[in-house]
C-alpha cells in the first residue's frame, strides 16, 4: 500500500492512510478471521485494475465460528495503482448476507 493507501467498502465509506487501512484490516480479520476473495477475471486500463469473482468467510461470534455464519457473495474490486503499490482498493458487493447473519447473531440464543 502506499502511505496515503484508501479503502473504500461497498456502501462507500472510506478509509485513508496505510495504518489506518492496517488497523480496520485487522479488526476486520479478528471478525472473519477466514475471509477470502477469489478473483475469476481481471481487467486492467492503466493504472486501474478491476477484479471480479467472489468474497466469503465465517463470522466469529463468542470465539466460535459456527457453520452457519459462512458466508460467499459475487464481489468485484477495483486497485489503483501508483509506483508499483495499491493507492486505492474499493470493494462493490451486495453485504446483505453478511449483515443478515450479524443480525441474526446479536440475537440470545
């Protein structure tokens, strides 16, 4: 990442600076500790990449991941390129599933 890396999530809230970008990446893998993408096909014009295919994991709720927290949706992504390093990463997918499941897991058992 570049020092002034941005983030951008899928419902357009923005991050900006390397450490801080760092930080919410760690949060974010202490929730989905098993969170993966999968690009399936990739487009580039310039500096600007744009990747399509599917993100998922497992939401973590008490130290446990319970099967039916797993989660995988179609996402695309699209990286800004500067001097060989990532200066933007924005994400576009449906979170719906992801928030349905948080939802449902705030609930008492």
């Amino acid at each position: 990442m570049t020092d002034d890396h941005v983030f951008v999530d899928s419902l357009w809230n923005a991050i900006q600076g390397k450490e801080k970008v760092r930080a919410a990446w760690k949060s974010y893998f202490a929730f989905c500790p098993d969170y993966r993408i999968a690009g399936e096909e990739f487009l580039q014009s310039g500096d600007n990449v744009g990747a399509f295919g599917t993100a998922g994991g497992t939401i973590r709720v008490n130290s446990e991941m319970p099967p039916e927290n797993r989660w995988k949706i179609p996402a695309a992504w699209k990286a800004v390129i500067a001097r060989g390093l990532v200066r933007e990463w924005r994400v576009y997918a449906d979170n719906k599933p992801v928030y349905d499941i948080m939802a449902r897991s705030r609930k008492p058992r």
